[in-house]
C-alpha cells in the first residue's frame, strides 16, 4: 500500500510539474505584440509613440522609406540625446558600428536600413514602467527624429500636444490643430490679408518648420526643433501647390525674397555664448493672430513672440526668459542681412549679453539691410521641390548634405531666377564642389550661356581643368585655367571652395580663399544662370553644396569668413 500511495504521489508531483511546464511552454510560444513603423523624408518616424505593457513580448518593425540610412535604438528613459552622442563619438569606427554605441542605456537596436529594408527586432518590454525613447543615431537625425515607447498599464496615453517625449513636428501639429484661428495650408499661395500661421514643409528647416505671415507682407519660418528663426522674407507668404500635389512630400515655396537667414543653431544660448543648451518645445499660443512660442532652455521657460516692425522690413523678437539665474547670450552671424539692435543688455561684436533681471523681458530688433542676403541660395540639404533628382543625389555635404549631380541617364540641372547680367553692376559666385569624374569633359557647375556670350564656371573644358569661360571687352570668349598647377582631384576627391567677385569689369577667382587670378570681362549674358548644366546639355559630374549668387560685390573678408566657418565643420582639404 505504501508503494502504491508513493506511486500516486509521485504522479500528482510529476502532473503538477507538467502542468507547470505546460503553462510556461505556452506563454513562451504566445504571439508577440507586433509594432509596425517607418521612416519618412524629413528625418521622421510615422509613429511618433506607442504604448505596450511592462513584460510584454514585442516585434518591432521598421521600415526604411527614406532615400537615406537610418537606423532605431530604444533607450533608458532620458538618455536619448545622451546615446546619441555617444554615436556620434564613435569617429571613424561609427559606420562599422552601425552608430549604436555600447552603453548600458541602449537597449534594443535595429542594424543600418538602407532605403527599402526592413528589420525587425523582439525584445521582452521593461518591467519598470516609464517612457523609452527611440531615435535614429545618425549623425544630425537625433534631434528630430525619435519618439517614444511608453511602457504602462494605463489605459490611455497623455494628449499629443501636452507630450513633451514626441519630436517637435508632432508637437506642433497637435498644437496647431488647437490653436485658435489656425487653418491649414491649401492648394495655391496664401493669402496675405492678415496674420496666418501654417504647419507644412520648408526647405532649409526641420520637419518642424511654422511658416507665419505677421502682416505688412513680412513673413517668417520658425523651426520648433530647434528653437529658432531660420529665415525671414517680405513679398507674399507661401505658395503650398507642389506640396499638397506631392501629397505633403515636396516644400510649400516662399513667396517673396528672403533678407534674413539665420544660423543653423539657435542663437539664444544660457551661461556661455559658445554653448549650446538643452531646448525642449513646449508648444505656442495664439496672441492677436500671432503665435507665442515656449520652450525650455536647459529646463528654464522661453517664451517668444514676433511681430512686424511698424515700418519697414524686419522684425521684433519680444522675449521673456524666467529665473535663469545665469547670464543671456544672443549670437549672432557678421554679415547677416539684418542690422541688430535690442532693448536691453550690452553688445560686444556680435553677442549680446543680458544679466538674469534684463533676461525677464527684452526685444530685439532685425531691420533689413537692403540685398545683403544671397539672391540665391542653395544648401542642397534638401532634394529640390518636383525635381528630377535621383532618389542618390543626397549625400553627405560640407554643411549637412550635397547633392549629387547626374546619377542617372537624364541631365540635370537647378535652374535660378538670377541672371547674369544682373552682375554688370556688380555680382559674386561662392560654393563648394567634389569631383566625381574629373576626366569627362564639358561639366559646368554655373553657367549662363546666350548667343552673344558665354559665361561659365566649370570643370575640364576642353582638357583644361577647373576653368572660367567669360566674355573680354571686345566680346570675345575667353578660357582661364585655374587648377593648372593644382592636383586633379580624383572621383571620391576633396572638396574645394571657389568663388570669384565682380567688380566693375574686374573678375577676381578664389579658390580655398585663396586669390587664383583676375581677368577683365565685357557684358555678360542677358539669361539667368542654371547649376550643373546648360539648358540641358553637358553634364557637372560631381557634388555641390552651399552655392550663393549675391547681385552685389561682397567684401573679400565675407567670402574668407565663410569658408573658414564651413570649411571648420570638417576635413574638406
């Protein structure tokens, strides 16, 4: 009987165990939750948060449906911008490393996606529940592109426009969609009648770009990720067409001309001028049809708003900054198209500096100095509105990004509103080039050809390298080789700087800021100018970036200024 009840318990023993094993077995094999997401152009994930339970099994889908690499670490709570620059700090070994630094406060991670890839990653979800963000670590995407992963119980999330983990271009459209008077963008320019404020698609800004027309046919783009006022311009507002047509992809266009661009980092910087602080958007409100934009700076509130001056071109930036507790800085460029002035505080050279009780409440003033500014500007770090461009042409730049011109079978070419002989009375060319194929001949980089003249920047005319075709004074054509006794740069060469000044009849060139020779032109071409080809024909096999045309003499100093400041964003020689 004995043996028989210690067979019996045996068996219950084992059935618990089987039971128990069984009950194990079938949460190992439960499905996971699957989270699907993708990346977009613009530097942006579709989902911006999402929400699973503290333990849960998760599949985590990504997408890449950008042109450019990207990748998705999810992190500790509050360590996204950390991680990131870990990624960055990677230097040379970042590529190899896929820019997924070892830290302890990364916690699952994606490889590089390349356009059209797909990865997927499970992972068991933090017992701990709290917000993780996720962010893709390429170098310059971080501050934009991320979101977050709520790890809860709860049965909701907090509202989209009082989430402070969301990037800052699905703050402002869940803000806008609040705010009092906001319309959205439509088809065709804006009207101007009054004040309007607009979330869409600028180029040279974040996703998170405002477009505000503040009356008096002065307008503004205000960049929520980071904090700043990119640009400034006087004529119209927006024309919206090619961005509803290309069902939100493409830019609205500025209406008007552009007098002010400001820098890439916001100039508003807490303690010491030469840093940068913490911004975190906080969101805007509508003041007399205005927005009133706050933010943090290294957690301490920024309120600002911008009205038009009375009379005029240029604008007034109220600001109000509470308790810093440590002086206020504004940076700003030399030759910038604005003259600065402030209501507070001491200037000195191109800072001004504001003790924690001027901070309170102060206004600056940008007034226009008239065509100042570049009457054009190309900074290539954004594919041009309903080009041709293949999807290849960005890449990585002297500033941000270049584009990379005829990757493809079809010529192509940007085409500018600038004509040549708005330079009779005085005009300049600047930008940086890379040579692709230094060997093919015919690669315009600017030109301006008509039947009487021609005008052309270029590489490797006729054998003779980096050259400059010009009209002399008796209206003949001319060609002067500027890289005779420069290497040739081979396909993946350097990048180079070259400019040239008119003044009068006098055309200066410079290269790497460097004088490379004179000439004396006759009248030039009556036809705007176009970038990397002529009207279709020949081809510029290379790279550009950040090209200006300004329709006036620059100072020598300026155009040296410029190319020490980008040529220091990294080895260009």
């Amino acid at each position: 009987m004995r043996d028989i009840a210690h067979a019996w318990r045996l068996l219950f023993v084992w059935s618990l165990a089987a039971m128990a094993w069984a009950g194990t077995a079938a949460e190992v094999d439960a499905e996971p939750i699957e989270v699907e997401l993708a990346t977009l152009p613009g530097l942006r994930f579709d989902v911006t948060r999402f929400a699973v339970e503290p333990g849960a099994e998760v599949k985590l889908i990504v997408t890449n449906r950008d042109e450019m690499q990207h990748n998705l670490l999810i992190t500790m709570p509050g360590e996204r911008m950390a991680v990131a620059n870990a990624a960055i700090a990677l230097g040379p070994d970042a590529l190899a490393r896929e820019y997924v630094p070892d830290l302890d406060a990364v916690l699952f991670h994606t490889g590089l996606l390349n356009a059209g890839d797909t990865g997927t990653i499970t992972f068991t979800a933090p017992e701990e529940e709290g917000v993780y963000p996720y962010v893709c670590t390429i170098p310059g995407h971080a501050f934009v592109m991320y979101g977050a992963m709520y790890v809860t119980r709860a049965k909701e999330l907090p509202p989209l426009a009082e989430d402070p983990h969301v990037p800052p271009a699905a703050l402002v459209e869940a803000v806008a969609a609040q705010a009092e008077g906001e319309h959205f963008a439509h088809h065709g320019e804006d009207a101007v009648a009054g004040p309007r404020v607009r979330r869409t698609f600028l180029s040279d800004a974040s996703p998170a770009a405002i477009a505000v027309h503040t009356g008096r046919n002065l307008s503004y783009c205000w960049d929520a990720a980071t904090g700043h006022l990119r640009y400034a311009w006087h004529g119209g507002f927006i024309d919206s067409e090619a961005h509803w047509r290309g069902k939100g992809a493409d830019f609205s266009q500025v209406v008007g001309d552009i007098y002010y661009r400001g820098p890439a980092t916001p100039p508003l910087r807490l303690g010491e001028p030469d840093r940068l602080a913490e911004m975190q958007f906080r969101g805007y409100r509508m003041i007399e049809g205005l927005p009133q934009f706050h933010y943090t700076l290294d957690g301490y509130s920024v309120k600002q708003s911008i009205t038009a001056l009375p009379e005029g071109v240029g604008l007034a930036m109220h600001f109000e900054i509470e308790d810093s507790q440590q002086p206020i800085h504004y940076v700003t460029q030399p030759y910038a198209g604005v003259v600065f002035t402030s209501s507070a505080g001491t200037w000195k050279q191109n800072v001004l500096t504001l003790t924690p009780d001027e901070a309170t409440s102060f206004t600056i003033i940008l007034a226009e100095r008239r065509g100042f500014e570049p009457a054009g500007y190309w900074s290539m770090n954004d594919m041009p509105s309903s080009s041709s461009f293949a999807k290849e042409a960005l890449t990585e730049g002297v500033v941000g990004r270049a584009i990379q011109f005829n990757t493809g079978d079809k010529v192509q070419q940007l085409n500018t509103d600038v004509r040549a002989s708005d330079f009779d009375e005085g005009g300049s060319v600047a930008g940086w080039f890379r040579m692709r194929d230094a060997e093919a001949e015919e690669q315009p980089i600017i030109a301006a050809v008509s039947d009487e003249a021609e005008f052309v920047l270029g590489y490797n005319r006729k054998g003779e390298g980096l050259t400059l075709t010009y009209p002399d004074r008796e209206g003949e054509t001319r060609v002067l080789s500027l890289d005779s006794d420069r290497p040739t740069a081979p396909p993946t060469g350097a990048w180079h700087h070259v400019a040239f000044i008119i003044e009068g009849e006098q055309i200066t060139i410079y290269i790497d800021g460097v004088e490379a020779g004179q000439v004396r032109r006759g009248p030039l071409p009556d036809v705007a100018f176009t970038i990397g080809a002529i009207d279709g024909n020949a081809r510029f096999l290379g790279e550009l970036d950040e090209l200006r045309l300004w329709t006036r003499t620059i100072d020598v100093e300026q155009l040296r200024y410029i190319y020490r400041r980008e040529a220091a964003t990294q080895e260009v020689q």
